[in-house]
C-alpha cells in the first residue's frame, strides 16, 4: 500500500501509528481513514536500518530522518557504503544527493521506478502528495486474522493510471488501525510486492510498527527488511532542512 | 592432335552456348569471392573490436563473475588489480595488459533515463592496448588525477571534481551535450547500494561499435574504482599476445602468473573460447560455404546442358570417332577436358572481377549503417572486404572443380552409345 509505506522515514521506514477505537460496523472509506489519520504526524525524526537480502548475501545500510506533515521527508544514509547520499521528497519531486557528483538528480517519470540502494523499494513508492482515499477506489473485502490479529481486509483500486500499484489489498489491524500486511499488484493482477509489518509498539503515544519485510514478487531470493531503532515525533524541525541549498550542502 | 587441342577447338565450336557456360561460372565465381571477401572482412573486424574493446585476446576475471553478469556482479572482481596486471605485462608472450571496470548506470534528464555503459581505464596503457588515439575525434584523452573526484571530507566544501571522460559520439547526441559539458550518472556499487558521479567531456571518441558510440564512455580507472566502491580492484585484466605467440601456452602461462597476482579465484579465458557473437561470423562462414557450393552447383547445371548439348547434337561424330578406334573413356576425357576448360575460363573470370570488385571496396568500405541500426553486435558499420586465399584460391578451384565434376554425369552417358547406333542418328 504506497501510503501505507509512506510513514516515518517518507516511505521507507512505516510508521502505522493508531488510536484504539470503537469499530463496529465501519465502511473501508471510515477503516482507511482512520489508518490514514493515524500515518502522519507533525513531525518525526527516526534512525533506522535497512537490510537488504538477495543471492549474493545481505548487506546493511543505516539511515536517519526527518519528516514534516504528509509530504517532506530528508533521509540522510550514514552506513560507511553511502554515508552522505540523501534523499529528499517534497510535495511532488523526489531530489537525490550523492557526496560524488557535482549537481542533484531530480527523479520524475519512469526514473521513479529505480530501486533505492538496490532494495525491494523504488523510489515511486516514496512518492508522496495525495490522501490513500484521493488516489484510490476503496472496497472492504471482509476480516481475516494475521499473526493472530484480527484485521479488515481492504481491497484498493487505483483512481488513476498514474498510481504506483494499480490495485493493493491491505490487512488493518481491527482494534490499533495499523496495517500488518499489505500486497501490491500490477493492472494484469499479477503480484509485485508483499510486505509484512510487525513489532508494532507504543511510543510517544503513537502506535507503529517497527519492522517492515518486503518481498518484490519479481525478483527471486530478494527481500529487504526496515527496522526502526529510535523515533521521535512532534518535535521542533527546522523548514530549511528540506530544501535543495541544504540538501547539497 | 591430341585431346586437349581437339578439347580446346571445339569451345569454339559454339560460342553462344560456350560464353553461356563460362559466363554462368564466371558470375557464381565473383559472388562467392566478393561474399567470401566481405565475410573474411566481418570476422577481422569483430576480432578486432571484440579484442580492442571487450574480451582482449586473454580475459582474467573472477570466476563467478560470467554467471551473474546479467545482474552486474561488481563485487566479483579481480582484487590487487595493479599487482596482477604487472604480472600478466611481466609474462612471456604478453605485449600488453589493462585493467578495466565496466557496468551500466543511467544519467536523469527531465523525466528519461538514458542508459549509458561506463569503463573504468587506464588510459596510458589503452593507448597501446586498445589504439584508443585513432578514434578520438575531438577534445583529448584525459590523464588520471592522483585526486579523488568527491570532497575529502565533511570540512572540504569545495565540492566534487568533475571527472574527465572520453565519451562516444552518439551518447553526446543522446545527452544533447558537447565537448566541455557535464553529466551525471548514477549506477551500482560493488557494495551492491548507489552511487553518483560527475563527468566532464573532455574527449569524444568514435568507437567503431555501434553499441559502444551510442552508450560507452570511457573514465580514468582511479575515479571509476570511487565510483563503484572498488578500491584497488579491478572488473577484469585484458592481455594482447605477442604476434605469432602459441595462443595455449601464453593462456596457461598468463593463468599462473596472475594466479600468484591475486587471491581472487579466476577464470582466464582465450577470447575465441568466450561466448560472443564471433561463434556467430565462425557458423556463418560454414553456412555461407554450402550457399557457395550451391552457386556451384547452379552453374554448373548450365555447365551440364552445354555439354548434354553438345553430345546430342554430336552423336554422329562420337560414332565416328569410336569407328576410327576411339575409345568410349578417350570421348569421355574429350567431353571432360572441354567441361574443364569452360570451368577454368569461367572460374578465371569471376576471381579476376571479383577481386578488383572486393579490391575497390575494401579501400572505399560498405555503410552498413542504416542496415545495422539497432543491430547489437561488435560489427562496425562500415566493413572493409579482405582478400584472402580462402576467398580467391579456394573458392577458384571448388568452382573449377564443381564445374568440371557436374560434366562427368552427361559424359558417362556417351559410354552407352554403340557407334553404329551413333552413325545413323539423323
């Protein structure tokens, strides 16, 4: 579910933060926009790891982050690998940062579609902008039971050609409003992506889960696994942070 | 007079069908010479591309690196990179060794992604190596800095240097950008993350590969290793041989001497032994020898009415041949060596247009360009015929010998005629 990745550090890292609720008889649209509403906080700030598995080993990258609202997140990789890369996604644009080149590459289009350090994510699934419910036709497809919770499950249909998965199902937690799977699909129904999410904690009064493990359907003996060491939210980020002067600098 | 001279008269006899026959030969000769020329001249310059630019005449790698190649396995790589092209340089039978790293990245410009191929070279040594200087068509071949191309450190703000590059004419018009100017790629690290650099055009090259001059660009090794995260290593270590040196032993030799170079675990590989598109040119000449055969064989069914021709309309003089005590073998010989004849001056003809054809063109070249466009092959779009004893001498005597054996089906049958029968035919 791309708004569903697009929580603590932008998509990367997902914060599916919840309030317990009464939710009886609610429609996919009430579900989705409480597990929405639950998403975005004010402000995060987050380190976090990322390891990537495939045929020839894995291999770990750190990061640290920062996100104001919906649509601005930097991230900053400080694993020795690519220590200084940054990333950064404002409202429609995503601009990357590489301590060896002497200009910022803006991603847009089909450049989107470009794995982020050779993971399960691609920089499209960072893409920010519109609400869950603005980008897509919402259906409640019935509840299920995953890892022992009971979960809506949530059919999602992209309103748009231009949406990164033309169709998701989403498994959301019953009572905390936090996704704890999700699989994406292509227009032909083939499946692209799966994503697990588990440790799901209380802090600093959100709820999230701390780790995420992607599988790209695609791609045999390839999974990468984000975990979320430290978090922070509601804290005093300056708005200069997230602009392209800083981003280089 | 004997059989040769009656042989040789009676051409003459009838000149119409006789220039039909030498002309046929004459035709199936030049073609196959030509094809033959222009054949040879694919197989020399793919060697040479796929020698120049991608397997040199030995290739050294890591062992697992050509079974991942597709997924751009940079950390398969050769370790002690300098050490273990030493060694190869230092082995008898080398003339030359270079250390390469090549892989795939993509510059962004607007919303495409232009996919581009970069090498990481030691420029000195390419210009023995690889003869990089004849395809520099403007700008020069940049020297390897001692400085690395990102900032020192978190206190240096004085930003990356821009890497000189030497890049092929078609990635410039790719880009839309020219000698001087700047672009950015972003690729693949050995660490298997990413990785951005920025180059400068300081050279433009014409690399005689299509693929290559609408992708490739070369960078010095130094910054290319920083690149991709490969300090010290190399992709691959390329050897040239020594003219005349015994391919086998240099290879086994070559094999031990980097071996003791390097802890990696190698594969060393003479280039005709790597899977290339050469195995294709190698099948094609097979193919294109039984297409040649078959121009034979066509010409040599005119070779073969002439002669039924001839025996028909001449039955009366082989009965009265044989009645003045000819044997059936000596009017066999005649109607052979007059076949054999017709085969010689048509053969004779064909090699003689067909090498000053292949002659002109294999000073003025063919432009294949249009034909090759799109065509992902070490083949340069203008290809130069050579002549050589396998187009000229060889393909002469098959025709000649074709020609002269397609006779003798016709001839035998003179061996059934009774001489009487002979002189009564009307």
């Amino acid at each position: 579910m791309k708004r569903t990745a697009t929580g603590i550090i932008g998509v990367v890292i997902f914060a599916w933060t919840a309030l317990p609720v009464a939710a009886a008889d609610l429609t996919a649209e009430e579900i989705v926009e409480r597990l929405e509403s639950n998403q975005v906080q004010e402000t995060n700030h987050a380190t976090a790891t990322m390891v990537v598995r495939d045929r020839f080993g894995e291999r770990t990258s750190t990061m640290e982050s920062w996100s104001k609202g919906r649509d601005v997140t930097l991230i900053e990789f400080t694993s020795p690998a690519e220590r200084g890369q940054k990333v950064l996604r404002t409202e429609n644009e995503i601009y990357l940062f590489y301590p060896d080149a002497a200009e910022l590459i803006r991603l847009q289009g089909a450049a989107l579609r470009e794995s982020m350090l050779g993971s399960d994510i691609s920089y499209e699934d960072m893409t920010g902008g519109k609400t869950l419910l603005e980008t897509y036709r919402v259906e409640l497809l019935g509840e299920e039971t995953i890892h022992g919770h009971r979960c809506y499950k949530v059919g999602f249909e992209a309103r748009r050609r231009n949406a990164a998965y033309p169709r998701q199902t989403v498994w959301i937690d019953t009572e905390l409003f936090v996704a704890r799977r999700s699989e994406q699909y292509a227009l032909s129904g083939r499946l692209l992506k799966e994503i697990e999410m588990d440790r799901i904690e209380t802090i600093g009064g959100y709820t999230i889960a701390r780790r995420m493990i992607i599988s790209d359907a695609l791609k045999r003996n390839s999974s990468t696994e984000f975990t979320l060491d430290d978090v922070q939210f509601d804290i005093q980020v300056d708005d200069d942070l997230f602009s392209l002067e800083e981003l280089s600098w | 007079m004997n059989l040769t001279q009656i042989a040789w008269r009676n051409i003459g006899r009838n000149r119409r069908r006789s220039v039909l026959s030498v002309t046929a030969t004459a035709v199936a000769t030049m073609s196959v010479v030509m094809l033959f020329s222009l054949l040879s001249g694919i197989a020399d310059d793919m060697a040479s591309n796929l020698t120049r630019f991608y397997t040199g005449e030995v290739r050294i790698r890591n062992e697992e690196f050509s079974t991942y190649e597709y997924l751009q396995p940079l950390h398969l790589s050769v370790d002690n990179a300098e050490a273990t092209v030493a060694a190869v340089e230092g082995t008898d039978g080398v003339a030359a060794a270079v250390p390469r790293i090549s892989g795939g990245g993509a510059v962004f410009q607007d919303d495409r992604r232009i996919a581009l191929l970069f090498t990481g070279v030691d420029f000195e040594r390419e210009r023995e190596f690889s003869n990089i200087d004849e395809i520099i068509a403007g700008g020069e071949i940049p020297v390897a800095s001692a400085e690395p191309a990102g900032p020192s450190g978190p206190s240096d703000t004085s930003g990356p240097r821009l890497v000189p590059a030497v890049v092929g004419a078609g990635v410039l018009d790719r880009l839309g950008i020219g000698l001087g100017d700047r672009f950015t790629l972003v690729t693949r690290t050995a660490m298997r993350g990413s990785n951005a650099m920025s180059f400068e055009v300081a050279g433009v090259a014409r690399f005689p590969v299509p693929a290559l001059n609408d992708a490739g660009f070369w960078a010095p090794l130094p910054d290319v290793q920083r690149l991709v995260r490969m300090d010290g290593e190399a992709g691959e270590v390329l050897a040239r041989m020594d003219r005349g040196a015994d391919e086998r032993a240099v290879t086994e030799a070559l094999a031990l001497s980097a071996r003791e170079a390097t802890s990696t675990p190698l594969e060393v590989k003479y280039w005709k032994e790597i899977e290339t598109t050469y195995s294709f040119i190698e099948m094609a000449q097979v193919i294109y020898s039984i297409m040649g055969l078959i121009f034979f064989i066509l010409a040599g069914t005119v070779i073969i009415n002439t002669t039924m021709m001839a025996i028909y309309e001449r039955k009366k003089e082989i009965g009265t041949l044989e009645a003045m005590g000819m044997t059936p073998r000596e009017v066999v010989r005649l109607f052979f060596t007059e076949s054999l004849f017709l085969a010689i001056l048509g053969a004779g003809a064909g090699l003689v247009v067909g090498v000053i054809f292949a002659s002109i063109l294999s000073r003025t070249g063919i432009d294949f360009t249009e034909a090759f466009r799109g065509v992902d092959m070490e083949i340069s779009p203008v290809l130069y015929p050579k002549i050589t004893p396998l187009s000229t001498v060889v393909v002469t005597a098959a025709s000649i010998a074709v020609g002269a054996i397609t006779s003798l089906f016709p001839t035998t049958r003179i061996t059934r005629i009774q001489p009487v029968e002979a002189l009564r035919d009307e």
